[in-house]
C-alpha cells in the first residue's frame, strides 16, 4: 500500500494511492466516442511530410500521428473561467496540480415543471435538470466541499459514448443548484453531464456565470468573484463506486486554452 494523508480544516484524509479509479471517459480516436453540440468527432491520422508517413504500417520506423478534437466536445474536460471571458485564460495556469479532498453525491434529474427554481432563459416543462434541492439533499449538513462529483441516474455505461442531440437534450444545473455550489465553497465541479447549461441556452451560458461569479451576460474576467474554480464535464463514475469522500486528482496536460482534457482519479478515503 502507498499510504497518504492530507490534513484539511476538517482534519486529516488517508487513501491508498496504489488504488486509483478513474472517472474520466477514454477518448477512443478509432472508436467509439462521446458527441455534444454537433461537434465533429475527434480523430487521428498518421503525419505526413513529403513522402514520408508516420505509420508503421505503411513503412515508417515509428508512428506519428496527429489528433483533432474540440476539448469541450469530445469527452472528458476541464475548463476556466476563460470559458466565457473575453481575456484567456489557461486552464494549466489555474489548476497547478496536487490532491484535493472531494465528495461524490448520486442525484436523480427532474422534469423542470416539477422544481421551483430558474435558469435563463426560463425553464421549460419537459427539459430535466439538476436541482439544488436534490444536490442539497444528498450533501446533507456539509458546509464546505472543496471539489464535487454529481453522478446522475440513470447511470448507464452508454453514457461514455453518448451522442447529445438538440432534440434529446442531456440535463443541466439550474442557478439555484449552481449558487448551491458556491454557498458550499465548491472550488472544483465535476459532472457527468456535457455541460453545466442547456444545449439551447442561446449562449448565456447562466449556469457557468453563477458558478464563476461573473454577472449575466459579462465576459470579463475581472468581474469574476470565482476566477480561480474549475469545471470538469462528461465524467463517467461507474455505480460500483459508492457515494462518499475521496482525495482527488484532477490531471490535465499544460494546454495554454481555456480548456484541455483531462483524468479525474478519485482515491478512497480510509
């Protein structure tokens, strides 16, 4: 066992490093793959100069390859308030690295005509969403929870290769559910879901807006109270994981964009 400790203001966390699970969604450049928003799929194909081509199989000495994708749409990223500012902000920059204690809830999405809450624009009945209700619930009496994974049911494994359609919409967090998580001090998001807002939110991106601190509809980054969180979209934590407190590490490459992908591992707390 690799034992380690993290003292927190609620105490000390102990896990075993040398038992990690890993809630990120492999992207699969030659198979099977996550889409949102009508984003091509990402892809891979073999560098080619002049007449040399890096495959292999086609008689290189190694292979090359160069990949395309849009980190936002193509499985699991973790993303800046540079998401919706006008000055960029690297993702890399804002998260350095390091273990950070984490709680991971269970929450079932409800049709937005059965919930007294918002969004912008204005809820419709039939479109689900995630409730602070439900994420209130599950937290129980926890005032201040570093990083938060909300698995939403139903849970099934399809989700890692899930296409999101405008006319089959995936669930969204209302603002109530998103101030929730900055009453809680939440500084690191993770959702199971595309995005913390609508598909066909006309770019308000309200949600995002709540949980950054910026006001409706600003894109400047000097009026975000919460510059230095981060959201993380389209994890999958399978239902074998149970609920509960875990030290998370949350890997990205240094990407100098607003977002990059990215491996949440989750450790078990002892």
């Amino acid at each position: 066992m690799s034992l380690v400790t993290l003292e927190t203001p609620d105490g000390p966390l102990r896990a075993d490093l040398d038992r990690p699970i890993d809630v990120s969604i492999p992207l699969r450049f030659d198979g099977p793959q996550p889409e949102f928003f009508g984003a091509p799929v990402a892809t891979a194909r073999p560098l080619e100069v002049g007449d040399w081509v890096g495959d292999t199989r086609r008689g290189a000495g190694c292979n090359v390859s160069v990949h395309t994708l849009t980190p936002h749409c193509n499985g699991t990223n973790t993303e800046s308030v540079g998401h919706v500012t006008n000055e960029p902000v690297p993702i890399f920059e804002v998260l350095r690295g390091g273990l950070a204690p984490a709680t991971l809830i269970t929450v079932v999405p409800v049709d937005a005509g059965t919930v007294d809450e918002t969004s912008d624009p204005a809820l419709e009945p039939g479109q689900r969403v995630i409730a602070a209700g439900a994420i209130a619930a599950a937290l129980g009496t926890a005032e201040r929870i570093e990083a938060l994974l909300i698995r939403t049911t139903p849970n099934p494994a399809s989700k890692r290769e899930a296409a999101y359609r405008f006319d089959a919409p995936p669930p969204f967090l209302t603002l109530e559910a998103a101030a929730l998580c900055v009453s809680r001090d939440v500084r690191h998001l993770l959702v199971d879901v595309p995005s913390l807002d609508g598909m066909g939110d006309g770019g308000r991106m309200s949600a995002h807006h709540v949980f950054w601190g910026l006001p409706p509809g600003s894109h400047d980054r000097e009026e975000a109270t919460r510059a230095e969180a981060t959201v993380t979209e389209m994890i999958y934590v399978p239902d074998v994981v149970a609920d509960g407190r875990f030290l998370l590490d949350l890997q990205i490459p240094p990407f100098a964009a607003d977002a990059a992908p990215s491996r949440p591992i989750l450790y078990e707390v002892l």
